[in-house]
C-alpha cells in the first residue's frame, strides 16, 4: 500500500525536457498492464 505522503512528490529536477522525481515504491509512473486496479500514477500526480 502507498502512503498518504506520495500525494505529493518531491521535484529533485526539471528542465523543459526532464522531470526527475523522488518517486515512493509501489507507485506505477504510468497506466500499466502489470496492476490494472491502480487508481494513482506519479504521472497524475505532477
């Protein structure tokens, strides 16, 4: 299970090309294949 804190993701850099974040584990990035009854995606989150 995520924690509530993964609501907000830390910016560690961005430019106009990059994002890099401090991601928590078990957070998908992305819509994906591997759980399909995820609700929350760091994209999302940004």
């Amino acid at each position: 299970m995520i924690e509530a804190s993964a609501e907000h993701l830390d910016i560690i850099y961005q430019d106009q090309w990059l994002v890099v974040i401090n991601k928590p584990s078990g957070l998908l990035v992305h819509r994906s294949m591997i759980d399909r009854h995820e609700t929350r995606f760091a994209m999302q989150l940004l």
